[in-house]
C-alpha cells in the first residue's frame, strides 16, 4: 500500500484465496466493527451502503452495543430516496427509529454539517455508492464534510465501494475553476475512473477541502476488485445510487445524458427510459436519428420514438414537456466497452442546436457550462463546428488527469 502524508489505507486482511469482491463495509465487517467500537459516530450515507448480503450498514450497526449511531448525515435526495416514511418526525426533526440518531440532510439547507452535529462525535464513518460522473454532488459533499470534520479534529473512515463504471476509464474534460459548483466540486473529468476513497485521498493530500485544511482519513479499501472491473463483476446487489439510475447501463448513459438538463431537451425523465432518451414537441426523432447514424458512434443502436414524460407520485423532479407528446431517439447500448456517452450526448446536443436553432435552448443560467466544465461546448454549437470535433479537445485533459490520479490510485 502506498503512504501519504495526510491519509492512511487501512491494511486489511488478505481475501485472495475467496472469489468474491470485498467492499469497505464488507472488509470492516469481517473485523467485527472493532475500529469504532466505544464511539459516538455520525455516519454520512444513503440507501446505497448494503453489504454483500444486501443488508445496510445502519441494520448491521444496531447490532453493536459499543457502537453509538449520534447523527447520520444523508446527501442530496436524502437517505432512502423515495422511503421517507420509515423515519420518525418530532418536532419538524427526522429521527432515524433504529438508533434514535438525528438526521441531517448535508445538501440544500446545510450545505456541510452544523456544528451541533459534531460536538459528541469521535468519528465520523462515511459509506455510499458514488455514480463515477462528476455531475453527482456525493464527493462534493463528502468534502464538505471532511472540511468539517477537520475544524472540529473528528477522525473520518471512509469505506470504500468501486468505481461502478470501470476504474480505468476516464473521459471528458477537466472542469476549469470558474464553472465549479457542488455539480462539479473538483478539477475532474466527467468520469473519473475513481472509487469515492481515492477521491477522499486525492481531495485530503492536496489540500482541496476548503483553505488547504486536512482531515484525519482513513481509508478501508475493498478487496478483490480489480479497476477493470464494472460494478456487476461483484455478488453486491444494485441500488438506485440517486433516482432514475436504475441499472449499470443507465448508470454509464448518464456520464452523458446528465448534460441533457443543461438544455430544454427532455432527458427520458418521466418515462421508463431516464438518461436513455432524448426528445420535445418540436423536434423530429427521424431526422435527428439520421443525422446521428452519420456520425456512426460506437456501441451503441438508436431507435426512434414518440413519448409522454409523465410525473411519478412522490417525484421530486418535475420532468421538460410533462405530458405533451414528444418525438425523440432512444439509445440501446449493445456494447458497454465501446460505447461513448460523452461523445454521444454532446453529438445529440450539438446537432439539435444546429437543426433547431429557434426552437432548441441552454438553460438560462448557462448551467451547461457547470455540467460540462467549460463553455466550450456551447461555443462550439454556436459556431456550427461538426460534433465529432468536439472529443479530440478534452482528449488532452483526459491523458494530464490520467497521470496526476496514479499517486491516489489504491487498486490495480
């Protein structure tokens, strides 16, 4: 293992001899939870943090009388996404019943954790599935916490998860500093090919979390995994790591489609088919498929398709073109290894624009730019410049990050 100035990688017992990939929960699991024995801890984390046998780490935890659960911080779109009721109110405070803990949302509100929340804490345990697109505000938030965590002198294990979507693919372009947001907290590409502890690591050595502070970090890493690795290599179930990422495939699509909701294109939100369609009123889904046929993308069919975006009960989210018809595309990855969804989604956006200029529209704050990292994408569909020029530009970002993560990385 490698050493760090800030940070450690908790050695962890050799599992070689099993087939099974062993994630960060499983892996402290099999040490009996002893690290956070007599502990008040706060746990950051979502309906994603289950172990090998399906079962969540706040279920495993109760187990434990010297382990006290005092606060669980929960990310953006909460702790069990669409589950809420399972939690107790007093007094306008979400009480979870199994520990009788707080809950804070860590997102909205209270972009980091209030310091109420940390005056009994010893340790502060942080365990969820990333997505491995920058668009998603986990590691943003996990900074966040980590910035915190550091002021108050609380000690923070990271339990470590994969990369879902490979850990040696990266793509995209590098955010530049001005478009940073919680959308894209640090200078990464779109996808990163991280695992959330790598990141922590990143974040901690070089001083990214607010005013170059560092925290205590330890890292538990997996076992087993390999970078080559997509999530389903493992006997782990799948869980929604935020909505509408209901499988591995709709999980990859979003490295591009996210970038979708930066125009008034509807992303197939509203329809069984979320970051997997793309359409509106006034667009035709034969022309644009054809268009895109001649770009000739790997991996990928398209099909055309005319829809209704529909609101599900309890979504949050209210869809582009709720219940108007749209005509649109429908992407089928028939090959996961080859297929691009940074260059398919920029393609898809570049020739709307140029097809539809009247009609097709960016977000009026320009949050393309936040999503994308840099106002080149827009610039470059004003310009009327070919799609397929677009990904040799980031491709130089692509091989500098490449080089930079190697002294992160914890897995082969």
């Amino acid at each position: 293992m490698k050493s760090y100035n800030h940070s450690v990688v908790m050695p962890v017992p050799d599992l070689s001899f099993h087939t099974s990939i062993f994630y960060g929960l499983d892996v402290l699991e099999q040490m009996d939870f002893k690290p956070i024995y007599d502990k008040n801890i706060g746990v950051f984390t979502n309906q994603s943090a289950v172990n090998r046998k399906g079962i969540h780490i706040l279920d495993l935890l109760k187990k434990y009388d010297k382990i006290n659960v005092e606060v669980i911080f929960s990310p953006q779109y909460g702790l069990f996404a669409k589950q809420d009721k399972k939690f107790k109110i007093n007094a306008k405070e979400q009480y979870d019943p199994t520990h009788n803990a707080r809950i804070v949302e860590v997102f909205g509100r209270n972009m980091k954790p209030p310091a109420w929340s940390m005056k009994n804490l010893d340790l502060i345990l942080i365990d969820l599935q990333d997505t491995g697109v920058r668009y998603s505000t986990f590691i943003g938030t996990m900074t966040k916490i980590l910035e915190v965590a550091s002021e108050w002198s609380v000690p923070v294990i990271v339990l470590d998860r994969p990369n879902p979507l490979r850990g040696d693919r990266i793509d995209g372009p590098v955010i530049r500093p001005r478009f940073q947001s919680l959308e894209g907290y640090h200078l990464i590409p779109i996808r990163h090919g991280m695992t959330i502890g790598e990141l922590a690591i990143m974040a901690n050595e070089m001083g990214w979390i607010k005013d170059l502070k560092r925290a205590n970090l330890t890292v538990i890493p997996m076992a087993n995994w390999k970078r080559s690795y997509w999530k389903d290599k493992s006997e782990h179930p799948w869980i929604e790591p935020q909505p509408g990422l209901k499988n591995i495939r709709t999980n990859l699509s979003y490295a591009g489609f996210g970038l979708i909701e930066g125009s008034n294109l509807n992303d197939g939100r509203g329809t069984g088919r979320p970051y997997m369609r793309v359409g509106a009123p006034w667009l035709s889904g034969y022309h644009l498929a054809e268009k895109l046929q001649d770009l000739e993308l790997p991996g990928l069919d398209i099909r055309v398709v005319e829809y209704i975006p529909r609101v599900d009960e309890g979504e949050k989210i209210i869809p582009q073109y709720v219940n108007k018809v749209c005509s649109g595309i429908d992407i089928v990855i028939n090959d996961p290894n080859r297929f691009d969804p940074i260059a398919t989604a920029t393609s898809i956006l570049v020739l709307t624009k140029q097809l539809y200029p009247r009609e097709f529209k960016w977000d009026e704050l320009n949050r393309i730019d936040m999503l994308y990292g840099h106002n080149q994408l827009r610039v470059f569909a004003a310009q009327g410049k070919p799609a397929n020029y677009l990904p040799p530009l980031w491709f130089k970002d692509v091989i500098t990050f490449n080089e930079f993560r190697q002294q992160f990385l914890i897995y082969k």
